[in-house]
C-alpha cells in the first residue's frame, strides 16, 4: 500500500500541478486542491493502467476512486490482485 | 426583458418543472425563483453595482447570477480555472467593490483575498445569505450593462466583454431557434459556465423553460451517468467530445437518447464527427461557432451538411449579418480572403475600461473578429486562420506573445518561444522554446508554469535553441515558430 502511494504521490510531482514541496493528506481532493485538472486526470489514469497493469472500467472513474491519494492507492489494490 | 425574467414566468406557467439538477439534487422553477429572490434581496441597497461572482459551476452559481440581475445590478463571474494572481489582475482592471461568494469558495480562497472588497456576500448550500462586509459605492457604468465576461486575461491585459440584457436576450433567443429547444429538452452543462459558451446554454435553456443539468468533466462515470439521466442535447468543446469518445462502449450507450450534439469553442474535425456518427447514429451534430464578442453564437452548421461541410463555420444565426471585409471595410466577393464581420443584437457593448480596444473592434456597428474567411456560394463561411497571433489551446483563445513575455519576465532567461503542438485530447498544447541564458534552470520554468498558468498552458516540454526563430524576412511569428520547432525536432 505504502509502495503504490509513494509511487504516485511521485506521479503527481512530476505530472500535476502539485507544487514538490507541498504534502497533502490522503484524503485530500486533487481537483479542488487544483492538483488535477480533466486532462491530467486521464493521463493518470493511463499511467496506473500501464505501471500496474490493469483495465479500469468507466464506471470505476469515479471521485470516490480518483479523487484522493487514499481512493487511488485502495483502487489499484483492488485491481491489481 | 432580462434573462431572469423568464425564470419568473415559467415559475407561474409550471412551476414545478425541473430547472436545474446537480447530483442528487434537482429545484424547480418555483423554488429556483423564490431562491433567486432570497438572494436579490441582499442585494437591494445596491443600483447598478459591479458585483464579482466567485462560485462554482452549479445551481448556487446559477442563482446567484439571476439574483444579480433581478436586482439590477452587474454580473462578473469569475474564471475559476485561472490561478489567483490572473484573477487578481481581473479584479485590478475591472475596480470591483462588491463580490458574492459560495461558502465553499469562500474557504478555499481564504480571508486574505477578500479583503480588497467593500461588499463581501457569501452564499451557502442551503442559500441563506449572509453579508460578511457591506459598504455601497456609487458606481457609473454603461447603463445597458448587465455582464461582464472575460475572454482572456491568464497574462497581460485581461479583456472584460460588456453585454447587455438585449445581448443576452437576442442570442438566446437565436440559439434556442436554431437548437428548436423547447421546455421538454434536458441540456447537459459540464462545461464552464463563466464563459460565453457554458453562459450560452444557461440562458437559451431557461428562455425555453427547460431542464439543465449540471456537472464537471473531471470525472468521466458521473458524466456518462449524467448524459444517461435523460439528456437530449449535450454541449461541449472539441476536447471534451474527444475524452467522451476515449470511451467508445460506453459512449454508445449513453448517447442513444441524446437528440443533438452541439459543440462551439473550436472547430470539430472530421475524426470527431465520424466517430459521433458511428457510435450514435441517430445523435445530430450541430458544430456552432462565435465568440465571446458576439455573446456567445454567430454562426452554425445545419447538421444534414455536416459531412460536406465540416471544414466551414456554416452560416449566420438568425438575427445575424455576416460578411467578409477587405481592410478597407468593403465587403468582398466570395473566393476572395478577408476579415470576417458581424452585426445583430448580439454584439457586444465594448470592452470594460478599454475605449482603445473597443473602438478597435466595432467599427461602423461591425464586430470585426479578427478571423479571416472566404465566403462560399449559398452563404457558407470557411475560416482561413487569424489575422493576428492568437492560437487555441485547449479551446481556449490565447495570444502566444502575452504567454511568452509574462515567463520571460518572471525566469532567468534570455528568449521563450510558445510552440503550439498537437495533443491527443485537447487539440493543441504547447511547448516552450527557450533561449537560456547562464542562469536558466528548465525545472523553475516548469514550476513557474505549473504556478502561475492554467493547466492547459502548462508546457509539453521545454527545448533549448540558440538563435531567434527569425522568417526569411527577419520577422518573428507563429509560423517562424512553428518552423524553427519542427527544425530543431528533426534534428534531434
């Protein structure tokens, strides 16, 4: 779990519009916090499905799913048993 | 009649037909009037005030609009993609005393931004109103006045377009012929609405007393979900069709009730509309064009001349004029390259604050939009590109030169070139050309954009070149640009 989080809190360093220094809460939104717009969204979401391996179905593209470190990190969980 | 109005009177005539849905969460055109008045009252020491509107996109943002209307004061919404800084600049150039805030926008932006303010008003989910600050200025304004829309304003100069209730009206009144909108449509909003386009389908929706339902493109089930929810025409940008169409199963399935697909913002390509055409036949594409000038509409394409003329604007909207000037303001022939004029009840006031810009753009009651075009035989327009530098971005307009100038001031460098470059979704991004200098550090300009610009301005990459990008006769341009990019890629 621990793993995943950092690799994408890595992502977003260097792909978002999250600024290094910053820390952010694993519940904290990414698009209200202005991290994520549309765009980067799907571009993350091609990310995970590439580094992990696994298909998201439309209907997992959800803020409950895509909106936290904590909602990512448990989604890739989940899929990538 | 102002736009409010037909709120009013479709809460007499049905009142309890749906107006605006959110989430879970739908209001009637009673409540949504009686709503509206809560808030038009706060408002009532004020006569023809300047009020900025810090919400976002959804029913609270909606009411708090009309309620600036109703009670007869000033609309400015604010862009909130746009980074505070730009947003500041807005504020700045436009001398706004007085703003109206949701609560949530409230606390995200902090004590400290509000305040500059006389007036501060702030909004919560359950609409009680609560002044946090109050003191009324009189202003002199345009006395037609009623919105203030801004095109652009990320860099440089921010440019407020003035629009009156007639403005308003009269484009909504055209949109709605030409979409045949009636009360028993649904529109689907996931588009911002603090622009011309997303203000567009607002207005002409409510004129006909229809349904709007409201979301964001960030995440894509909720919006498939939201187009499922009985939606017969959806709006959107080019990019938004394209990451819809990312999803092509789903896609099918969620457009097999949309009656019209109508889009404005950038033109549609031929790989769009082919891919609308296969995964939803029975949808029709209506791809719009205009610009925040013109209120929102100035042209369409009938969709059954979708496929043979796909790469033209279409034709004027009803109400109307179009034509093509030479640069002496005679109208030419068609064939014949020149700037593309508009005239109608459409047409903006001016720019706020700039006589100069203004005085630029409507000339003898023509709004020149600075697009160049033919026109065709039977009244078709066919664009040809800009007469000045300004490119798309993401459907967004924005002038290179403001984007470059604003990095360079503000990073060790000695040049920055903005390259636009083609991306898979948004249509163009851009990357930068930087001439370094000893100081140039490639990861403080990314920082700077990632700061200060909206996202779609955030750059690709960043390329060091050691020369101007000068053309053949020694002038700097988009084009030379473009030339000196695709140089320096070939031969890397």
């Amino acid at each position: 779990m621990e793993q995943i989080k950092n690799d994408i809190l890595d992502y977003l360093k260097n792909n978002s519009f999250m600024e290094r220094e910053k820390t952010i809460d694993d519940s904290d939104s990414l698009t209200q916090n202005g991290i994520l717009d549309s765009i980067g969204l799907l571009e993350l979401i091609d990310y995970i499905c590439e580094r992990y391996s696994i298909e998201i179905p439309e209907d997992m593209l959800t803020p409950e799913n895509f909106d936290s470190l904590r909602g990512i990190t448990n989604l890739i969980t989940r899929l990538a048993k | 009649m102002r736009i409010d109005a037909y709120i009013l009177e479709h809460a007499r005539k049905t009142p309890h037909q749906i107006a605006l849905e959110e989430g879970k969460r739908s209001i009637s055109y009673s409540c949504l009037d009686e709503d509206i008045n809560i808030v038009a009252s706060s408002l009532s020491d004020f006569d023809h005030c300047k009020f900025a509107i810090l919400a976002e996109s959804g029913i609270q943002y909606i009411k708090i609009l009309m309620a600036v209307y109703r009670s007869g004061n000033i609309a400015i919404p604010l862009p909130i993609e746009l980074p505070g800084l730009s947003l500041e600049r807005i504020l700045d150039s436009a001398c706004i005393n007085n703003i109206i805030a949701t609560k949530k926008l409230y606390s995200r932006f902090g004590d400290g931004f509000f305040e500059r303010f006389g007036t501060v008003i702030v909004v919560s989910d359950n609409t009680a109103v609560e002044a946090l600050s109050k003191r009324v200025i009189l202003e002199r304004n345009d006395p037609e006045l009623r919105l203030v829309l801004y095109t652009s304003g990320t860099t440089g100069t921010p440019k407020g377009v003035m629009l009156s209730d007639k403005n308003l009206v009269s484009n909504a009144r055209s949109i709605t012929e030409v979409l045949s909108l009636t009360s028993k449509d649904k529109a689907a909003l996931v588009i911002s609405p603090h622009h011309a386009f997303g203000n567009s389908i607002i207005n002409s929706h409510i004129m006909a007393g229809s349904s709007i339902s409201i979301g964001t493109m960030n995440f894509i089930g909720p919006v498939f979900s939201l187009i499922e929810s009985g939606v017969s025409i959806f709006y959107g940008v080019p990019s938004t069709y394209r990451i819809l169409l990312k999803y092509p199963e789903r896609f099918k399935k969620a457009f097999t009730n949309v009656r019209t697909a109508a889009s404005a913002g950038g033109a549609m390509d031929r790989v769009i509309v082919r891919a609308i055409k296969e995964f939803s036949p029975n949808t029709e594409i209506l791809p719009m064009y205009g610009q925040t000038e013109a209120t929102a509409r100035l042209a369409y394409l009938p969709s059954e001349d979708v496929d043979e003329f796909i790469d033209t604007i279409g034709k004027a909207i009803p109400g109307v004029t179009l034509d093509v000037f030479d640069s002496e303001n005679w109208p030419l022939e068609p064939g014949i390259t020149g700037e593309l004029v508009a005239k109608g009840d459409n047409i903006l006031l001016g720019y706020l604050n700039d006589d100069a810009a203004t005085e630029k753009i409507i000339i003898d009651g023509w709004l020149h939009t600075g697009d160049l075009a033919q026109k065709l035989q039977g009244g078709y327009i066919r664009l040809l590109g800009r007469k000045d530098d300004l490119i798309k971005v993401g459907d967004h307009r924005v002038n290179p030169r403001e984007v470059e100038k604003e990095i360079e001031m503000n990073n060790e460098v000695s040049n920055v070139f903005v390259v636009p470059v083609s991306h898979e979704l948004m249509g163009n991004a851009i990357s930068l050309m930087v001439i370094p200098n000893q100081e140039t550090d490639v990861e403080k300009i990314f920082a700077f954009c990632r700061k200060n610009l909206p996202g779609y301005l955030y750059p690709r990459e960043i390329l060091f070149i050691d020369h101007l990008p000068l053309s053949e006769n020694g002038k700097i341009s988009n084009r030379s640009i473009i030339e000196e990019y695709q140089h320096v890629k070939a031969s890397m």
